[in-house]
C-alpha cells in the first residue's frame, strides 16, 4: 500500500513537472524563435533601450505580486476569501506603482539622456494590473496541481505575442515591437487562465485573512524585492555607465541559459513547493523530495548548460549572425553562473515550505551587499562590463554555500550526500563540454560545426551516463519505467 502511494505521488510529481515543464519550454521555445527573428531585424540598441525599462517594470512587478502567492501556497487550508482578499489588495498595489511609474518616467528618461524611455516606460506599466491578477491566478493553479491550465495560458500567450512582435518588428514599429510582444504575452496569459480555472475574484475582502498571509508573505516580499533589485542593477549601471549596445550584449549573453535553466527550475519549483509545504511536519519526507529533485535536475541541467557554454561561439555565429559576437564573453560567464541556479532554487523551495522564510531574506541581503560591493569596484575600478558578468559567479557561489549550511541543520542534508546527488552528473558533463570545445577547433561550415557540436555532445552523455552506470540516470530511468508499466496494466 506504500509502495502504490509512494508511485501515486511520484506521478503526481511528474505529471505536475511535465505540465509545468511543457509549458515552460514551449513557451521558450517560442520565446525563443522571436527572440532569433527580432534579434536579426533590429538593432543591439532596440534592445539596450528594452533592457533599461524592463528593469523598472520588473522591479514594479516584485512590488505588485509580493510574497502573497507564495503566501497562499505554503498555508496548509485556504479558502476562496484568501484568494479574493489577495487579490483586490494585489491589483490595489498595483494602480498605486502604476501611478509613480507613470510620473517618475520622464525623470528616469532624463537620467539617462533618453527622452524616448518615457511613453515606453508609461504603455509597459500597464502589465502591473495584469499581473496582479495573474499571479493569484497562479497561486491557484500550484495550491490544485493544475499545470495542464497553466500550459494553455502560457502557450496561448506565446503564440499570440509572438505574431504581434514579428508582425510589428516586419512593418517597421521598430522597439515597439518589443513593447506589443511584452504586453500581450501577459494580457493573453491571464484571459485564457480566466476562461479555464474554477476561480474568479468576487467582491469581498478578510483583513484578518490579509494580515495572516502578511506575516509569511512580508518575508518572501522582502527577499523578492532584494533578489530583484540585486540582479537588476547591474542592468541600471551598464546601461548608465556604458554604452546601449554594450547593455543588449550583456542581456543577450544571459538570455540564453537563463531561458533553459530558468524554465525548468521554475517547473520543478513549482510542483515541489506545494507538495513540500504539504510534507513540510515530515523533515525527512521533504528532504527526500529535495534529494530527488536535485538527482534529476542536475542530470539534465548541468549538460545542457555547460553544452551551451561549449559551442557558444559557433551558436552566436549562426543564429544571431556576427553582428551579436560580442555577447559570447557574457554567455560563456552566464553559463558558469546558471550552472547551479537548481541547487539554490531547491533549496530555497525546501526551506521556505519549512517556514523559514526569514531566511530567504537573510540569502538575498547578504548575496545582495557582495553584489554591490563587487558591481562598484568594477564600474568605477576597472570601467569593465566582464567583470560585471565575472563578479555574479563570486555572488553564486556565495548564494548557495549559505544554502548548503542551512538545509545541512534543519534538513540533515549532509555535504557527502550533497556530493552524491550533484557531483557525477556535473564531472560527466565537464568532460563532455571539453571534447565539444575541441571539436570546436576544427576547420569546416559554421552550421555543419554547430549540428556536429550538439550531437557529439548528446552522444557522449548519455555514453558516459550508461557506461558509469550514473545513480542520477538510474534513478530516472527506473522512475519512467515503473510509470510505463502501470500504465500497461491499467490499459
């Protein structure tokens, strides 16, 4: 009977991720092919103009969502007036920071000596009320495990901003192309969760419901807003000290890893908070979830990463075209910076559905006071955007041994077993990107270099994982066979 709940729930988790992760990489993938086309008609600059402004939305929207999804996930037992009451609050926030945007643009344009940031700062404001909504609406989704609904928002929304983007970008909108595909991602993503989930916001309001959720919620606001302004400083300082092309190069080095490692985090995240925030009395059942979800997150991901920091070059040559090589420096760095971004995510998760939420807030002060000293010494030191880049690898591997301290002492999760899970899929991964980078080297057609790159590496992986006998990839491998044949016997 055990055996049949422990599987019930593994593919409860599964079919969860695979939801959540399907409509995480097709949404990318999407993201993605825009982002190739866009890149190809308009110039670095277009880019470093978005870049500025998506800073102050993104800050604006940390404000506006807060910590009160997270809130109304981690509570045990929520009632439709939870998430009413969150909700008018949340789109309450939202016209007020919509309001400052609104009057401090003009001040932000002349800021930087750019007076066209103001009307797209103002038309790119407007998301904060969709996203107040949206993100009560996803709170929802992840309380009931209905990943399948987040898939047709976030698939619906892709597809549709992607026509607008390129239809735009072609008739010659020029940066507002970026501002219509930006927009209309968020306002179709919210209607079709409207038409397809159970609930819809009435007219009621509990402020002992608000006040309660606060008292978790404040905390995880707080690390929100330090982790956001932290990661988008640097945006603000390159941007202000250096040149527009100089931001676009910099933004598109990280876009690339951060949309394949973001997207499956994310995915993983959001399956295993609720279902940890359920266990969260049973320590040793949420750290088994840890452990598991570490296994197969750093078997997928660590390869992926460190593949694209491989052929970096030849990618950026073939798909972007020259005009975008100067990006390869960052993406390279952004690599190594990503390549442990699931570690800190699961621990985060672990931690938070254990309460500890003040935590998380102590993480992202202190990463957020290295990451100033640092970005300060290489903006008025040494005038260098690498090491702006260089400076958020210091800022990682702070982030999560401060983790690995603290899930070690409220979770016993031991560095040996930290070793375990994470290090054989990593040392395959290291040996993988070297043969790759090698055949690199080698004289022949850019795209004929590109093909031959990524199917050498896959080879040599999966060769690796079989021959090693990789605990990861046996762990997966008789996790989908179980799966396979449950469902033959049901058929």
């Amino acid at each position: 009977m055990n055996s049949e709940k422990k599987l019930s729930q593994k593919e409860s988790i599964l079919s969860g991720v695979g939801w959540s992760y399907a409509a995480r990489i097709m949404t990318q993938a999407i993201t993605l092919l825009i982002s190739i086309v866009l890149a190809r008609i308009l110039s670095p600059d277009h880019y470093g103009l978005i870049s500025i402004v998506t800073v102050f939305i993104t800050i604006g929207d940390a404000l506006v969502v807060g910590g009160f999804g997270n809130a109304l996930v981690q509570k045990k037992e929520t009632e439709e007036i939870d998430f009413n009451s969150i909700c008018w609050v949340s789109i309450t926030v939202s016209f007020v920071v919509y309001c400052v945007l609104f009057l401090s643009a003009p001040l932000v344009s002349a800021f930087y000596s750019m007076p066209q940031l103001t009307p797209i700062i103002r038309v790119m404001g407007i998301k904060f009320v969709f996203s107040a909504f949206n993100s009560v609406q996803h709170a929802y989704v992840q309380k009931n495990m209905m990943f399948r609904k987040l898939f047709y928002s976030s698939v619906g929304g892709s597809v549709v901003s992607a026509a607008v983007g390129i239809a735009m970008a072609l008739s010659g909108f020029g940066i507002w192309a970026l501002v219509a595909q930006y927009i209309s991602l968020s306002v179709i993503n919210t209607l079709v969760l409207f038409c397809t989930i159970a609930w819809k916001p009435k007219l009621e309001i509990s402020w002992k419901s608000v006040k309660q959720l606060w008292n978790y919620g404040a905390k995880v606001l707080g690390a929100t807003m330090v982790f956001t302004i932290r990661d988008n400083i640097r945006t603000l300082l390159v941007g202000k000290r250096f040149s527009s092309a100089d931001l676009a190069h910099y933004n598109q080095g990280q876009k690339y890893p951060s949309l394949l490692v973001t997207d499956i985090v994310a995915s993983l995240g959001n399956v295993l908070f609720p279902l940890m925030s359920k266990n969260q009395s049973n320590v040793g059942r949420v750290k088994q979830l840890m452990r598991d979800a570490i296994c197969v997150s750093s078997y997928i991901l660590t390869p992926a990463v460190l593949g694209i920091f491989a052929v970096a070059d030849t990618f950026v040559q073939v798909v972007l075209t020259e005009k975008w090589m100067p990006c390869v420096p960052f993406l390279r760095i952004m690599c190594l910076v990503y390549v442990t971004r699931s570690l800190s995510t699961i621990f985060q998760k672990s931690l938070l559905a254990l309460g500890k939420s003040n935590l998380n807030l102590i993480h992202e002060t202190l990463t957020s006071l290295t990451t100033l000293g640092l970005l300060f010494v290489a903006v008025f030191a040494f005038n260098s955007v690498i090491l702006i880049a260089l400076s958020q690898i210091a800022v990682m591997m702070l982030g999560v041994s401060l983790q690995m301290i603290w899930v070690r002492k409220y979770l016993g999760y031991g560095f040996r077993e930290m070793a375990r899970d994470y290090l054989p899929s990593a040392f395959m991964s290291i040996a993988m990107a070297v043969v790759v980078i090698l055949i690199g080297t080698i004289p022949m057609p850019m795209l004929m270099k590109l093909v031959i790159q990524i199917l050498a590496g896959v080879i040599i992986y999966v060769g690796l994982s079989v021959a090693l006998k990789n605990p990861s990839f046996i762990k997966l491998k008789k996790l989908l066979m179980e799966l396979i044949n449950r469902n033959k016997a049901k058929i």
